[in-house]
C-alpha cells in the first residue's frame, strides 16, 4: 500500500447523470476524469447492459454529457465538434448541436442543431423536443442579423462586455455569473418543422419536472425587480399550446413536482414555521391547492458532503405506482419509495451516500459513495446491493485509507454525530498534531464516505475530526433550525466536541491542533479565532464574515441573511453585527488563512478581503490566496490545478503552523 498523494484525485474517475433506456435493457451513464495539463475534466459515456451485466465505453472524443434516450438503443447528447460553430459561440451566437449514437455500433452523427443557448433536452415523442434555453431580455441575438449589420452587433456586443447594467436582485448567480434579465425559459422544439415555440414568457424563470401523455409539468416565477423565493406550478398542453396553473406562484417553495398515476404531486413548504431551510413534506396538487400526502421531516436528496463528485443525476423517479426519491436522514442518503396511500419505505441500507438513480422492474440502479469506496454504479434488486463497476477500485486497493471512527454524543441535552480519522501508521504512543474540519451549509451533513482533503491529512500524519453541529440535515427541521443563533448554539456544539475528542485521543498534541471549513464552515472558522485562541491556526475557506455586506452583495444574501439573522439591516443591524466574526476580529490572535474564489458569488470576494484586513490590521499573522475564474465550487468542481493549489496551500499552512 502506498500512501495517498495530494494530486491523487486527479485520476479519480466521477460518475454521474445515469440514464435509463425506455425498454429497461441498457442504461447510459457519464464518467469525468480531471485534464491537469489542460486545466479542464473530460468525459465519456458508458454503457451498461443489464442482461449481460456488462460495462463498455460508448463515446471517445471525452467531450460527452448529458445523455437521454431517443429510444431503446439511440442516446441523444449535446456535444460542440463543430469547429466554425463553436467560433461564432465565443463571438456570442447562441448554438447547441446534438448528436446521437446507437449502442449497438457505429460514430456519433449530428442529429440536430438549435439558435439557442440550450442547457437541458427532454425527448417528448414524435420528434419534438422541451429544451430549457438561457433567455437574454437585453441581450443581442446575432441571429437577428446578417452582413454588414451582424458585423455591427458583433462588434457593439464586444463592446458591451466591459459594462454591466443592473436592474434587478439578484444580479448575479453563483457559476452562473452577471443574470440581470436573464431568465431561464421553456420551449417546444419541433424537428421536423425545425421551429421552436416558447411555454414560458420572457420574464418567467422556468424549470421543467415532468410530461406526460402530451402534458409538461413545470415550476415557475415570474419576477421584475426583485426574485423570491417560491415558484407557481404549471402545465402546459403541447395539442392545444395552452397553459394552465396548478399552483399560484407567492407562497411555497417547491423542490420536486411530478406526475404519478395521472395526479400531479410536489413537495412544498411555506417557509412560515423553519424558515427558507423547512424541510418539505409531500402533497397532491389538486383543485389548485395543496392536499398533504406524506410529512417527511427529513432532508430531501443528497446531502452527505464529499469532495470527490463531479455532475448530477435524478434525485426521484416515479414507476410503477410509486414515487422514488434520495433523503438524508442521519448521516447518510437512503433510496427510499412512497406509494399513493402514503406508505414510505426505506429501500437501501445506512452504508454512505446514494447519488443518483434510475428504477425499472426489475431493478434499481444507483451511483453512489458505499463504504470507503469513491463513486461506482450499483445494482438493487431483491434488497441487495451489488456493485457493478470498479472505476475508482484502484484506490481502495493500492492507498492508505483511514476509517473514520463514528463518536456518538450529546451536547445541551441534543444527541450528535462526529467522526475521528487516526493518522496513517497510527502510534499511540507518540503525539500528534490535529485538524478540524467544518462542514458548509449549514443545513449539510458530514458522514463516514470518502473526502479527499481529510485522508490527504490522515496519510501527513494528523488526526482529523468532523462533527454534525445543529443547523445541518438529516435531523429535522427543529435540529436545522438556528435562525438568529448563528455562532451559539453551534459554537457550543462544536467546542463540546473539540473537548471530547481531545479526552479520548490523548495522542493528539491540544497546543498543535487546526481548525477549517468552507462556506458556513467558513463563517465558523471566522467565528471561532475570534472566540477562543484554543487552535494553533485556521484555514478559512469561501466565508462570511459580515452579515450586512452579505446581505447587499451576494446572489442569496439579500434572503438568505435576512432569514437566518431574523432580520435585516434597517430593522436592526445590530443582531446582524452581533452575528458577524468582522465584529469580534480584533479579538483574534490565530494565524489565517483566506482561501477565496473572485467570482464565488454566494459567499463574495468582499467577506474574505474584510476579515483578512481586519486581521492585518490588527497585527495577526494572515495570508489570502484568490482564485480567478473560479466560483463558490472550487474545491469540488474547480479548474484541476486550481484545486491543486488551494489543498496545497491549506496543507502547506497546517504543515507551518502544527509541524
């Protein structure tokens, strides 16, 4: 066994967006792997055959994704081989080409291509196609032009580059950059007409959830100005291109809706008892209200945090008279299935993440963080688990891997989940330097599955410990809940677990022990130096440091922190400063690190700049490494050898500091 390298995960293999063929014979699913030298990741899909049981690659050039089934043995995927195309795309002429590819033999041949900025493609029968399209109401479509005047727009759209005009909140999106007027909207693509027909108006942002018998089903709202945070259900009938409400847009938030045996279901909350994170319970759309159907006082998908995912997949699927759907309960995401009387049942075991699915009769395939193990594909059937492909078996193989050890304790009289991982080649006679991992969110979860970064640490020698302090999922909506408690309760509950993991691992040096996290494990980190001196050095990761610059520059605050502050800046800025970690920065005395992303627009650029000075200032050892052109995902989805750099440099800071 050798140990696990810093770079390792760049030979992980990230499976995702698993698909399965109408005649429940084969499923197609993506593997990404990172490009270092290119700086970029690389993807190919794959076929799975069920009779067989076998595994082979379908597609070569590793520039494929997406994937859906034209029928049962044709894939349609969005691909940009065109080389003049994909030049008058960087121009800004709005282009999407598909291709398609029969399983059975034979090279990708272009299927079809649209003027637009297509981002999802729904087959719907009798070559029409629901395509979600990135709608621009200030924008110029080039395709409007030809000669000498499109030379004019090109040029006058260039020029444009260097302005941004803002009209409404929010005005940017994380990864999605400046959104002012951009809307995501719906149409029906027709191919043998080769027209293309809106369902959505132009101020609409739309996202589809089902069709059914010539019906599209779909969330929407509609806003000028300002967004909110609930969406209306919709339906729209391709015969008779008429559109009706389901559900009037101004009081739920939603997260699923769907068809099931010719009713239409959602999930929804009104926010009104736990706030913008209240977990959603289930319900029929009928009549234009909601019926409820099942309470489900759990996190909805996949919420046991991991580093080492690249792309999505279906989080529910209905089949066969029952709704399947991913929930995080604990620390773990279970398949689970719930019938029309509202019975629920637990389908997999507590054995680490399920990431996305794909039912038939016969069986239910998955991808998924099992064990130890990095993403494979798995088959359920008749209750067990078997796994299919062995990607990333390698590593489990030939790596030194340290098993985090489940702690089970109780804080304030609240029952709570940690993990201590030992450091590879474990002695207990000697003492060893420690590090503390926070989890995002908060409302997420840490398990037991595979992070890279904390086994990069086991095999340099540290401990590492993670715990779930209240505020985070798969516990209910009480346990989530810490609204106008940021930096408390939390707080308590981490410290609480600090002291217990120092008691019961004496190996651990209490003077060489770090603290990180990104996100809102970010804000903890910021929290934390300015509360106690107890850790040798911090590594704060996309953070929060002020509630009110928060509230006013990032693509959630101005919802996001009036929520969880209860309140706002003119209400009383006060408690959004009490909560602040800016607010105790002459406090601290640890030295930091600022890991921060120039275009992460959740957690913005500005929240890092000012605790740093703040800490400079003041005298305090500090550092801050910006990332151009990466967004709140860098250490998930980041540009490779940017995520290279950034475990380097927190690494590299513990390594300093504990050593």
């Amino acid at each position: 066994m050798e140990s696990l390298k810093l770079t390792d995960f760049l030979d992980y293999q990230y499976l995702s967006a698993l698909e399965m063929a109408p005649d429940e014979e084969h499923s197609v699913f993506v593997v990404s792997h990172a490009e270092e030298e290119e700086n970029t990741y690389r993807s190919s899909l794959y076929l799975y055959e069920h009779k067989t049981g076998t595994v082979r690659r379908l597609t070569a050039l590793e520039q494929e994704n997406n994937p859906c089934w034209l029928d049962g043995s044709t894939v349609l995927f969005p691909s940009m081989r065109d080389k003049n195309c994909k030049a008058r795309v960087e121009k800004g002429e709005h282009w999407s080409i598909f291709y398609t590819i029969d399983i059975h033999g034979g090279e990708a041949t272009e299927y079809m291509r649209v003027p637009y900025a297509v981002s999802k493609v729904v087959p719907l029968g009798d070559d029409k196609f629901l395509m979600t399209v990135r709608h621009e109401n200030n924008g110029i479509n080039l395709h409007q032009y030809e000669g000498l005047e499109k030379q004019k727009q090109e040029k006058l759209l260039e020029q444009n580059r260097d302005y941004e005009v803002l009209t409404e909140i929010p005005y940017w999106a994380n990864g999605g950059g400046f959104t002012d007027s951009v809307r995501s909207r719906l149409y029906i693509y027709d191919k043998k007409a080769d027209s293309m027909t809106p369902i959505t108006g132009e101020w609409d942002d739309a996202e589809y959830c089902d069709n059914q018998n010539g019906k599209v089903l779909y969330v929407s709202h509609y806003f000028r100005g300002k967004a909110a945070s609930t969406v209306g259900i919709f339906q729209y009938d391709t015969a008779s291109q008429k559109t009706t409400t389901l559900l009037d847009d101004g009081t739920y938030s939603v997260n699923v809706a769907g068809y099931l045996d010719g009713r239409v279901f959602c999930t929804a909350t009104d926010m009104l008892h736990y706030g913008i994170n209240e977990n959603q319970d289930f319900y029929w759309v009928e009549n234009g209200k909601l019926t409820p159907w099942a309470q489900h006082d759990l996190g909805y998908g996949s919420g046991v945090g991991s580093d080492c995912r690249l792309g999505g997949g279906h989080s529910w699927q209905v089949y066969d008279h029952k709704l399947y759907f991913l929930s995080t309960e604990g620390y773990y995401t279970y398949l689970k299935s719930l019938d029309v009387s509202g019975k629920m049942e637990t389908l997999t075991k507590p054995n680490g993440s399920v990431d996305s699915i794909a039912v038939s009769k016969d069986e239910i395939l998955f991808i998924g963080l099992r064990g130890m193990r990095l993403q494979e594909l798995y088959r359920l059937k008749d209750a067990q688990e078997t796994q299919i492909t062995t990607f990333n078996e390698s590593i489990v193989e030939t790596k030194t891997l340290s098993k985090p050890e489940h702690i089970s304790f109780e804080n304030d009289g609240v029952a709570l989940d940690g993990w201590v991982m030992k450091p590879i080649g474990f002695d207990p006679a000697q003492k060893y330097p420690a590090i503390f991992d926070i989890h995002g969110g908060p409302k997420s979860a840490y398990g037991d599955i595979f992070y890279h970064e904390m086994q990069l640490w086991a095999n340099r020698g540290y401990f590492v410990f993670f715990c779930n302090p209240r505020g985070g999922n798969g516990k209910g909506n009480v346990f989530a809940d810490i609204r106008g408690k940021y930096g408390t309760i939390d707080y308590e509950d981490l410290m609480a677990f600090t002291d217990l993991v120092l008691k019961q691992n004496p190996q651990i040096d209490p003077d060489r022990v770090g603290v990180t996290g990104g996100s809102y494990g970010g804000f903890m980190t910021n929290w934390i130096i300015g509360h106690t001196n107890r850790f040798k050095c911090a590594a704060s990761q996309r953070s929060i440091s002020n509630w009110i610059s928060m509230f006013c520059t990032t693509d959630i605050g101005y919802y996001f922190a009036e929520d969880q502050n209860c309140s706002t800046p003119w209400e009383n800025d006060d408690k959004l400063w009490w909560h602040s970690p800016l607010r105790y920065a002459d406090k601290v005395t640890t030295p930091t690190l600022f890991i921060h992303s120039e275009q992460d627009y959740r957690c913005w650029l500005t929240e890092g700049l000012q605790m740093f000075t703040a800490l400079k200032y003041h005298g305090v050892e500090s550092r801050l490494c910006m990332f151009r052109g990466e967004n709140h995902e860098l250490s998930r989805s980041g540009k490779p050898r940017h995520r290279v750099r950034r475990l380097e440099e927190i690494t590299q800071w513990f390594e300093e500091h504990l050593k």
